[in-house]
C-alpha cells in the first residue's frame, strides 16, 4: 500500500511527530511504500521525494506571518498547491493526516478529494485526532486565563472562544479560530475525512457530538514500546517520580503545593517547560531536566509511584501507559482519556484535579505503604498496551475497509 502521511511539523515538535515517524517507519518495515508531507523547517526529519513542502510558518516570531495571519490559517493556496503536486506524483492508496490545522489548513481535504475524483477512484481520508481541535478551538477544552475544565465548544458553539479568548490570550487570534470553526462547520469540510482514529474513548465521545463525524470516529488506543524485562524488575529507588512537561495545565503548580506539603518524600522531576525554575527552588525536588531512552526508562522503572496531575482532559498520554509497563503505579487525574489506562485500585488510583489535599494524604499514605505499592507494581508487570506492530496492523486494517 503506498501511505502519503500529512502533519503539519516533519520535525521532532510533540507526541505528533513521534507518532507519524514511529508508525511510518513501522509501515515501512511491513513493506509499505511511505511519504510524507508538510511544512518545510531547518529541523526536518521527514520528507517526501519529490522536496515538496508548504513554507516554514512562525506566527509567534515573524512581523510579516503575523500581518499574513488572518489569511493564512483559515486556508493556504499554497498548501493545495504543493500537496496536489505531491498527490500528482506519489499516486497513494490512502492519506493519513494528522495535525494541519493553521500552517496547512483543512484545504488540503480539498485536494485530496479533487485529485481522487480526477483519477476517478477513492482516494481515502483517514486523520488521526491527537487532540480535541474538531470540536475545541484552543485544543485543550480548558479555559487558558482560568485552567478551568471547559466545554462550552461543543456543539459547534465557537464564539465561546472569543468570549474566553482562548488562542494566546488574544482576542483577534481567538475571533480567527471561531470563524474558522463556524466556516468549515457551514461547508462541512470535515466530511471529507472518511475515518477520525481517537486514541480515547473520551475524545471518540467529543468528537461525537458533531452529528458529521458521529459515525466517522473509532477508538484505538496508542501503541507503548515495551521494555527489555530486567527494566520492569529493577529495585525500586526511594523517589516519587514526575516526568513530562512543566506547565501549568499539566498542574504543575498544583504539584509543587503538594511537594511543599510532604517536605520528608523525596520527589524527581524530568522534563521540560516554563515553570523549570519554580521546579528548582522546591528543596524536596531533584530536578533532572529532560531525560529520554534508556536514561529516561531507568528512571520510571526506579520510582516507587509516578504522578500525572494534569488539570486538562489529556487523550492517550504515553507517560501514564510508560509508568505502567516499566513496573511503577500511577496516580492520575480522573480527566480526559486517563481513566481509561488506569485500573483504580489494581495499577494506581484516580483522584480529582488540583485537589492539593486530598492529593498529598493519598501520596502519603502510599509512601507509608510498603504492602500496597508492591502489589500496585506486581499488577503494573501484567499490564499490556499495543505494540507498535499490533497498532499498525489494526491502522493497516481500517485503511483497508475504506479501499
């Protein structure tokens, strides 16, 4: 089968871009021709033949994408362009898409469906949704200023993200999304997609609630590397561990309240983000900055329990499904599609966001013991989540009914 991949970074940018350059390379090893397009960065990594890619778009930095801006994230003629040219000579079976949303626009649904009407075959539109942007403007379901847990969106009701002014904090940037969410609700661009793959069933659910898409969306959850098993069997080290990103809606500051409340628990933190010098002032804290391999897994697998407080509805994330496999229970926020990876009372425990209290008494209670962490480890051991084979095969299988 010959596989065009779309996402708008081809660089290493978030759990995206790792997605598509894991599954690709994974198609590729299962004999499937594979190419990719998007926009064109210094850092690219991924790429297509044909050196055919959108111009590299920063709308944070450069004075004149900031005058292009209203223009440009609605729809990119040079998107339409660049990808029918692409279509032209790769000739695939299916397009999987991804995030394209602002630097290449829905447009590019356009193109692919004119070109399979001009070859007059189908030419399959399957996107995976990595996030809840179909139905939430800031992709997060939360409102930026506040934190607060927001799904005023659905529905199709967009001027909410002005009224919050949920993109950037910018009232202009916020009204842009909404026009865009209100145009592409009246042509019904979303139809085009002929298959949305939600890694929750969560975001399945929200993404239901636009009658177009009901029908369109399936559940499967993401794909974990499993670990060499004399990872999972490491002694356990005597740490409480975080690690992903430092920021606010990843309730970071909800976490350093309860580091401060159990000042005797030594905690670690990996990763990377905005709030790293808060993170260091923390005495109890050992900040280790952003780990990843073997250096990273060594230090899940050594951790007596992993925190994910995040105060948003996260999807699928890979850090709770991680945690699990290398042998180390989870504390998570009942929010979003964690629920879903965590078996409450058998794996790790489910508490509500932010709650700094009831948080630090369950922490301490765990810290204090011994008999129930073992066990919550002993059931992390015997947890499976798909294999990067066995995600592909079932992608490969969906592509195959649309054909």
């Amino acid at each position: 089968m010959k596989i065009l991949m779309v996402n708008k970074f081809l660089y290493m940018n978030g759990g995206s871009e790792t997605y598509i350059m894991k599954v690709g390379q994974q198609l590729g090893k299962q004999g499937h021709e594979v190419q990719y397009f998007g926009m064109e960065h210094p850092d690219r990594i991924l790429g297509n033949d044909w050196n055919c890619y959108t111009s590299n778009m920063d709308f944070h930095t450069s004075k004149l994408a900031k005058l292009a801006y209203p223009f440009k994230i609605i729809y990119s003629r040079e998107a339409y362009r660049k990808i029918t040219y692409v279509l032209e000579q790769f000739d695939p079976d299916v397009v999987h898409v991804n995030n394209i949303n602002f630097q290449l626009t829905p447009s590019i649904l356009y193109a692919v469906k004119k070109y399979g009407k001009r070859k007059r075959r189908k030419l399959p539109v399957v996107m995976t949704a990595h996030d809840s942007q179909l139905v939430c403007p800031n992709h997060l379901m939360t409102i930026p200023s506040s934190g607060e847990i927001c799904f005023a969106c659905e529905g199709g009701k967009f001027d909410h993200c002005v009224k919050n002014r949920c993109i950037h904090n910018s009232k202009v940037k916020s009204l842009l999304a909404a026009v865009e969410g209100y145009l592409y609700r009246g042509l019904k661009t979303y139809r085009l997609i002929d298959l949305i793959v939600c890694p929750s069933d969560f975001l399945r659910r929200k993404i239901a609630t636009n009658p177009i898409l009901a029908d369109k969306a399936v559940t499967l959850h993401n794909f974990v590397e499993a670990p060499p098993k004399k990872e999972t069997s490491s002694q356990k080290e005597n740490y409480i561990l975080y690690f992903g990103r430092y920021s606010k809606e990843k309730g970071i500051d909800t976490l350093l309240k309860i580091c401060k409340e159990l000042p005797d628990i030594p905690f670690v933190f990996a990763g990377s983000g905005p709030l790293k010098e808060e993170i260091t002032r923390v005495k109890n804290i050992e900040e280790k900055g952003f780990l990843s391999g073997n250096e990273l897994f060594q230090v899940i697998a050594g951790a007596k329990l992993v925190l994910f407080p995040s105060q948003c509805n996260e999807n699928c994330p890979f850090s709770v499904m991680e945690a699990q496999i290398y042998g180390t229970p989870v504390l998570g926020s009942r929010l979003g599609g964690i629920p879903e990876l965590i078996e409450e009372g058998k794996t790790g425990e489910l508490l509500p966001a932010g709650d700094v209290e009831l948080w630090s008494r369950t922490i301490r209670n765990l810290w204090e013991d011994k008999h129930k962490l073992q066990e919550y480890a002993d059931n992390c051991r015997k947890v499976s989540f798909y294999t990067l084979e066995q995600y592909c095969d079932i992608l490969l299988s969906k592509m195959e009914e649309l054909l």
